[in-house]
C-alpha cells in the first residue's frame, strides 16, 4: 500500500511506523476550526536534508543514481524499454528489407492491435503510411520504420496539450479515475513539479474512502514541506469528499496558494451511486471558485489497454475530462494505448497531459509526442 514510498524502503520499519502516527496527529484538521488553527499545525514542514539517513539507504541510493538515468528523456527509453523491446522485435523482420506489399501491412496491423493501439488508430495509421508509400514513392520495406514513426507523431501530436496553470489562482486541479491507477502517486509527483516551477501547492485529501488514502497523502506531504488539508473526523465516519475539497480550497485562497491538487476516492465507472458522488465534488468545487475546478484530470493505467479508452469516454461523460495522466508505461509492454485514445477522438482527442514512467517523483512528466515516439524505436 505504501509502494508510494518505496524510494525510502531502506528506512527503519519502526521509524516509518512512528513518523506516520506523528504525521496524522500533526496534520489532522477539521474543518470548522481550520481558521483559528495557526498555519504551522497544518503545514507540514520536515524538510529533506534533516531526514535520517541511515548507512543501508546510502548504498542503495548509490546503486540507483549509477543505474538510473537522470535526464528525462533517458528516463523515459528506460521505462518505454518493455514496449520498445516488444515492438523492436516484431518490426525487425518486417522491415529488414524487401518489398511493401499487402502482406506486409497484413503483419503490421496485427503488430498494433496486439500493442494495444486498438482498431480505430490502427486503421489511421495503416491509411496515414500507405498515403506516405504511396507520396514517397518509397519501395523499400526498410524505409517503412521512418515512415512509421513519422505517422505515430503526426497522430500522437494532437494529444501534446501542456497544462497552462496561469489563467487562475489558485488553479484547482480535481484528479479522479479508478482504484489503483496512480491517482495519488501523481498528485505526489505533480506537487514536485509545480513545485520545481517555483509554484506553491496545496493538496486536498479527498479520498475519504480509506483511511490509509488520507495519511499516503498527509506523509508525502511532510516529507516534502506541502500543506495537506486532511480532517480526521477521529472515528469511523467518513468525511464527505466535497466537504473537504471546499475547505481545502478556501484554505488555499485565503493563504494565496496557486495550485490545489484535489485527490478523491478511486471508483468503477458501473458504480452509479459513486459517479454521482463525483459529480456532486465537482459541482461543489464551483461553489468555492465559479469556474473551478480549473482542469479535471483522469488517470489511466497504461497496463489496462482499451479498457483505459472505455474509461475515458464515461468519466468524461460524468465530468467533462479535460486532461489525462497516463501512469506506468513503464510496466507495459504495449504502449499503444496512446494511440488509440486518439483513435477513439480522431476529430478532438483529450489533451495527455502527463505521463508516468516509473514510480520515482521524477517519472511523471508532460507528454511531448516526438521524445515518445523516439523513446518507442531502437
Ligand atoms: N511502475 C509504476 N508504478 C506506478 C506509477 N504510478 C503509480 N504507480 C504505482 O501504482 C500503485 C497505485 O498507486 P496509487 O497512487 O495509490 O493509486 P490510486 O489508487 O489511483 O491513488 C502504487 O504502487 C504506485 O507506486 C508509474 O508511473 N509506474
Ligand atoms: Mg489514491
């Protein structure tokens, strides 16, 4: 459950048990007496460097600073290694060399639809580099690579929409999606991000659903000198989610944060009661800030293949979808899922705003359709 952590694996089981009951003692904040209680009991300030570090954890960090890439780009081939590996393989005997004829697109089209790229973008795609054979003149099976990535880019570019941040503030991001997808993990790596951008944050603990949610959220949160609004309502009940995303963003106004990363409770889209309940966040969100929330951002599992364009027309049909996170490419082997969001909206796909590639606070970065494509051939 706390995977999210898992760069500071190497640290004492005890201390992280302690850290974590400090963490939602410290942080807990109801929401009647947010005003009254000074900003320190709220923010959580443990910063970085006055962390224990012990002996073990700096072998392993040495390990993984030789091993890993820092750049993103290099991160980025790392993890696309899986789908890079998968298609390298198959593509390498169709293009080797020969003629293009009808077997061979025969061959290529069942490559995709086995990389998840589903019918739709398969079928673009198929069309796209016939057109491009056919303008080229190209003869040679081997020149089908170049033409190849050059259709993936040319579909994929569409998808390339930077999430602009400057418009409002604070800009309130409402993240949503189904269980397990990355949906926190994000919020983590987002806040770093905005961060690096010199922004301040602010994150609304709105998966009230489990409790383990709140202090996943509440302990990123002292780690990494972010203000969390995490009431606890102190016994089994559950806040209402919307109740603590308008608290959370009034809190922000009033301290003049520009960015609310608004978490909430993971939920199958067949789960009507629950689809709802989303509905009813989002609405109450506009009754904090008119316009707000600024963007609603899915997060999709790369691993769920078409299911994940399955989820991204219903959440989009209960909230109006604005942006997309798509979280672990890097343990798929099949990338093509990208493409076949752009295959399901050929006219006006969903902007994918970021990407996950690994569980590291690094490995979540805007989407950019070249650096993909490249990473995705040898
Ligand atoms: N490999 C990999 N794992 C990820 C990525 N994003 C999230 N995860 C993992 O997915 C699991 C579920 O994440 P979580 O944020 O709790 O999902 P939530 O239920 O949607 O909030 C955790 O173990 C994360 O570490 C990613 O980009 N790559
Ligand atoms: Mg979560």
């Amino acid at each position: 459950m706390f995977n999210f952590f898992k760069s500071k694996k190497s640290r004492p089981e005890e201390e992280k048990a302690v850290e974590k009951e400090e963490t939602a003692k410290d942080a807990a904040l109801s929401p009647q007496s947010k005003e009254e209680i000074p900003q320190d009991a709220v923010k959580t300030s443990l910063p970085a460097e006055s962390e224990p570090v012990t002996a073990k954890s700096e072998v392993i960090q040495e390990e993984t600073e030789e091993t890993r890439p820092t750049s993103f780009a290099g991160k980025l081939r790392v993890g696309l290694a899986r789908t890079r590996q998968n298609l390298s393989k198959q593509l390498s005997g169709l293009f080797g060399g020969g003629k293009i004829d009808e077997e061979l697109y025969e061959e290529l089209e069942t490559i995709l639809l086995t990389a998840d790229t589903g019918v739709n973008a398969t079928t673009q795609l198929l069309e796209d580099l016939r057109q491009q054979v056919k303008k080229k003149g190209l003869t040679d099976a081997a020149d089908l690579k170049t033409a190849l990535k050059e259709s993936l880019v040319e579909m994929l570019k569409p998808l390339e929409r930077p999430l602009d941040t400057t418009a409002n503030s604070p800009f309130v991001i409402m993240i949503t999606g189904v269980n397990g997808v990355g949906k926190t993990t994000s919020i983590g790596k987002l806040a770093k991000y905005f961060q690096s951008q010199g922004k301040s944050v602010l994150l609304a603990a709105g998966d009230t659903f489990r409790a383990a949610a709140r202090e996943q959220l509440i302990a990123w949160g002292e780690r990494n000198n972010v203000t969390v609004i995490a009431p606890d309502t102190g016994g089994d009940k559950k806040n209402d989610p919307a109740a603590v995303i308008f608290d959370a963003i009034n809190a922000a106004k009033a301290r003049g944060i520009d960015i609310v990363l608004a978490d909430t409770a993971g939920r199958l889209t067949t789960q009507m009661h629950l689809m709802e309940e989303i509905k009813k966040v989002k609405r109450v969100i506009g009754k904090a800030i008119p316009d707000a929330p600024h963007e609603v951002m899915l997060v999709l599992d790369a691993n769920t293949g078409q299911n994940a364009v399955t989820q991204v027309k219903a959440f989009d049909e209960a909230l109006d979808v604005t942006g997309l996170i798509l979280t672990k490419l890097d343990g798929t082997a099949k990338g093509g899922v990208v493409a076949a969001i752009c295959g399901q909206y050929p006219q006006n796909p969903p902007a994918l705003r970021f990407i996950g590639v690994g569980e590291g606070l690094d490995d979540l970065r805007p989407f950019n359709a070249n650096d993909f494509v490249n990473a995705l051939f040898d």
